[in-house]
C-alpha cells in the first residue's frame, strides 16, 4: 500500500482562485467592483465572478449595489468561525510558561478569559505564590462590562458586535460603581483602546481590582484577554504599571503565537 503525503497530490485551482479572491476581499481597505477584485486577484472576471457570487450565496461575501455598480465587502462569517476555531484552542498552554513568570513576579493571579455572548469566561488561570488565593478559576463567568478582561476585549469589537453588547450593560455593586450607560461605557473603551489595556477598581466589588490586556488571532480580531487581580491596596501606582507592562508584553506574545501579524 502506497501512501501519499501533500506534497505529493496535485492542488486543486478551482480552490485556490476561491481563496484568493477571499483574501483579496479581506485584506481590501475599501469596497470593491467586480471588475477592481478580479484586476487585484490576478483572476478572469468571469471566474471571478462565479466565486464572489458563491461567497455571497454561502454569507462569506455582500454587495451593496449604486445604481448599476454592485460593491463587494466580507462579512463577519469568517470571524465567526475564526472564533469557533480559537475556543477549541487550549489558550492555557498558549503561553503558559510566561503567565506563569507573571504572576510569581506580580505576586498576582493571572487570567485569560474570552468573550461568550454578554459574559467572559476564565478559560486559564496561573494561581499566584501563597496561601492567599483569589476565587477565580478556569469556567468562571462575569459580566463583561464588570471586568477589566471584557473591557480590553469589548474595546477593540467591531460596531456590529459591540451594539448588541451595550444594551447589556450591568451595574456594579462596588464603592467606586460608574454610571451604566452607552455613552459612558463607549468613552471608557475609548480610552482603553487608546492606551492598550483596561483597569477595574472596586467597581464590580470592594477591594478588588484587576488590569487586562487583549490578545488577536490571524487577521488582526480581537480573541481574548490577559489580565491579574489583586487587593485594591496592593495594586497601587507603581504595582499597576508594572502589571500593565507584563501583560501588554503577554498578550503581544499570545497574538503572535495565535498567528496575528499586525497588532
């Protein structure tokens, strides 16, 4: 019996056309004509044709249509998917050396936690040094906009994603609760996205705080955070930046291993 490797079998044309014009349309910064995607393709305009309308039939593509022109764009179904893929990942043994190193320098748990409808859920956790330990553990559900982990995810959804989320907001039951309101909670993510990473201090309960950082997978979505909680009075100025340094350097090194080139 002869096996055969990859190497060995002829690659299908028909697949890879499919696939280049799939990556022509993601990696576009604008809408595209049918004639402009097969010219940036390198394919026929009649091949290119039969696939962009397949992608459309399957929800991988849509057009929007001005007068006789039609303007094609992805859609989301691939980000879908990606996030499908992703949840099967074991994100615990991703960078599990390096979380590790954290929170024995830290002296603080650390997380990572993903996105799952209104809720993060703790999928990994390095337990800091001690006897002390904090009631967080891999299952583990809270509210998104409670956390610093669902804050640094929510800051970087696109608006498609994030709409639905803001009419979800909950209160929080610490001394330092904000108003819960989209326009508040939408500048909160600004300056999250602004500075890459997100605090909570005593807001979702009293004296707790925690820092987070997010990670992205291949084609720049954002997957996940990386965070640690501590005591409010032990994450002080010069503890926070420190936190905020390891976990930006953390989640830069989660995204590449996750496959995201540009961050």
């Amino acid at each position: 019996m002869v096996s055969e490797t990859a190497g060995d079998r002829s690659p299908s044309p028909a697949v890879a056309r499919a696939l280049t014009v799939l990556e022509t349309l993601v990696e576009s910064d604008e809408e595209l004509t049918l004639t402009a995607l097969a010219k940036k393709a390198k394919i026929p305009l009649a091949t290119c044709a039969s696939i962009v309308y397949t992608l459309e039939q399957r929800d991988y593509a849509t057009r929007r249509v001005v007068g006789r022109s039609h303007f094609w764009r992805p859609t989301l179904r691939l980000y879908g998917l990606a996030t499908q893929l992703i949840r099967k990942v074991d994100l615990s043994s991703v960078a599990s050396r390096e979380m590790r190193d954290l929170a024995d320098r830290l002296g603080m748990p650390v997380h990572i936690g993903v996105l799952t409808g209104s809720s993060v859920v703790y999928v990994a956790k390095a337990a800091m040094p001690g006897f002390i330990q904090f009631d967080t553990y891999p299952g583990k559900v809270s509210h998104f906009n409670l956390t610093a982990l669902g804050r640094a995810i929510a800051a970087y959804l696109p608006e498609e994603d994030l709409k639905p989320l803001l009419s979800r907001l909950e209160p929080g039951y610490g001394p330092k609760a904000k108003p819960v309101d989209e326009q508040s909670f939408r500048e909160e993510l600004a300056r999250v996205a602004k500075q890459g990473y997100a605090v909570e201090d005593q807001e979702e309960q009293a004296d707790i705080a925690c820092v987070a950082a997010p990670f992205f997978a291949a084609g720049g979505h954002v997957t996940g955070a990386v965070g640690v909680t501590s005591f409010a009075r032990d994450l002080n100025r010069d503890k926070r930046k420190q936190a905020q340094t390891g976990l930006v350097q953390l989640a830069a090194t989660i995204s590449e291993r996750l496959g995201a080139t540009e961050l």
